[in-house]
C-alpha cells in the first residue's frame, strides 16, 4: 500500500487545528464582572458572608442560583462573598458566577498530597480549579463523625497549599444549657492552634455556628452571639497571639437571613456570616446588604 506523505501531513494539519479550536471552544467564557457599592463604614475588620449550600440542588437549580446572584446589584466594598458549593457543581459555578463572589468547597481531605485516597479532595486539587476558600468542621460533619483532631489536620493541609478556611466551631443545646460554650468551643479551636502558625492564621475566618440554631429557625440573639465570639477572641488572645485575635474574623451562623442580620452584623465582634437555608434564595443578598454602613 502506498502512502500519500502530503496528504497525511495536511490531514494531520487539519486534525491539530481542529483540536485546537475545540479545545478553546471548550474554555469557559470570562465570569460577569459583578459590581461593588461603596460603603463609608469600613468596620474594624471587613465582612465576610459566606453561603453554604450543603449538599443541595441540582445542576439546573445551581445555574439558576448563580443566575439570580448575578443579578442582585452590587456588593459592599467592604464585604467579601463566598459561595461553598456542593463539589459536584464547582465547576459549573466557577464558569458562571460573577467574579465578586467568591467559590468554596464544603470539605476537603487531610492527605497532603494527591494519590490513593479514594472518596478525597485534595486541596491542591480545589486550588487548581479556581477555588479559593473552603468550610472545614462544619457541625454537620462533626456529627458524621469528624474529630477537632481531624478538622485540624485538614485545616493545615488546606492553608498550606493556599485555601482560605472557615473553620466551624458551635456548642449543642445540652452543651449551652449546661453552661459550656466557651469550653466547648476552646476544646474545638485547640487542635487547630496547635497545628497553625500565626502566618497560617491570617488565612483562616472561624465561623461560630452553635448547633441548636442550625437550620432550627432559633437564631442566637446579638448579645449572645456577641458574647461568645468576644469569649472566641479572648481565647485566641491568650492563646495565639492578641495581633491574631485582634485580625481574624469571626463569622456568625446558625439561621441567619436577611430580617436578622442587621442586628447580629451591629456588634463589635461579629464580622459576617455563614448563611445555610437562606443562602438558596435572594436573601442571600439581604444579608450581605446587613453590614453597617
Ligand atoms: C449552616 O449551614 O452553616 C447554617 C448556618 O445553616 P442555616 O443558616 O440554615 O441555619
């Protein structure tokens, strides 16, 4: 059989460049710019508010989501935004959402590195898409039965490869009653002390989520919120370091939403939110419209 050198290199040719135009038709447009509005109220720290998904939806409800996000008008310059999406739909969200929301994942792994961990997420692997936060100890973990031992390690594996933490700490209703928060939530933060460096400190938020308002509807009112992430701070003063304590931010969550927000973001020590239900809906929005301005 012959072969026709010239035909086969043009086929060859052609075969390259339609690859080639595949491959960029496959790239992801550019994500919509979204917009800041200015905000005359710095706050000491800035906001965080941060929407956790939890394990729902669908592909179509997500992009409907990410629709309704891009639409909802421009965020306070002093507030930054984060989605933690279920990790089948991060690449979805990270395609679509506007560039001033920023994407997380709800969980990841303690390997150190990418292998034979099956069922993990490596960090690095969430990095290398696009993400750049993610939750860690979430309250709904923990009872799956992730230790603060666990949490931390994972946490120093995320800081590490360069992901920003939200670490969740949160007493149950039997813990408050019996007048343990505080202990409570130092035997949860410990671990992770132990583990992080003051450096690795300044990428990590601590979300206070007490357990009992989680998805109950009870909210923890401003003066007890306020009063145990000032007893956070203390901790973390005493125990990291007071420039630490006087940096990190600290999130509160547990059935916030927008009618509620306002007064929760007034306080002193409380420097954003982790938002669950209404994190489905445009009261996201509301909530991150709360901050003092
Ligand atoms: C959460 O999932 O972290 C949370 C606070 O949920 P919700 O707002 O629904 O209570």
């Amino acid at each position: 059989m012959s072969v026709d050198l010239k035909s086969l290199s043009t086929g060859l040719l052609v075969g390259l460049a339609a690859g080639y135009l595949l491959s960029s038709a496959r790239s992801p447009p550019p994500r919509p710019p979204g917009s800041s509005a200015p905000n005359p109220s710095r706050g000491k720290r800035g906001y965080v508010v941060g929407g956790n998904w939890k394990c729902n939806g669908t592909a179509a409800s997500a992009a409907a989501l990410v629709e309704t996000l891009n639409g909802a008008g421009p965020i306070p310059e002093n507030v930054q935004v984060v989605v933690a999406v279920p990790s089948v739909h991060v690449p979805l969200v990270l395609g679509s959402l506007r560039s001033d929301i920023e994407v997380a994942a709800q969980d990841c792994g303690a390997n150190a590195k990418c292998g034979a961990f099956t069922g993990e997420i490596f960090a690095g692997q969430l990095l290398d898409l696009g993400v750049t936060w993610v939750v860690l100890g979430h309250s709904e973990r923990r009872a799956a039965g992730e230790s603060s031992a666990l949490v931390a390690d994972k946490c120093a594996v995320a800081v590490k490869e360069g992901l920003r933490v939200m670490l969740c700490v949160g007493e149950s209703l039997e813990e408050r009653e019996a007048g343990l928060t505080a202990q409570v939530v130092a035997s949860q933060l410990a671990p992770a002390a132990k583990k992080l460096s003051k450096a690795d400190w300044g990428k990590v938020v601590i979300a206070y989520e007490p357990v009992w308002a989680i998805g109950t509807g009870k909210t923890a009112t401003p003066d007890m919120a306020q009063e145990t992430h000032k007893e956070i701070r203390t901790w973390m003063s005493k125990n990291v370091g007071a420039d630490v304590a006087a940096s990190i931010q600290i999130q509160y969550g547990g059935s916030m939403k927008g009618a509620n927000a306002k007064g929760l973001l007034s306080k002193e020590d409380i420097d954003g939110g982790l938002i669950g239900g209404a994190s489905l809906t445009a009261d996201f929005f509301n909530v991150i419209n709360g901050v003092p301005m």
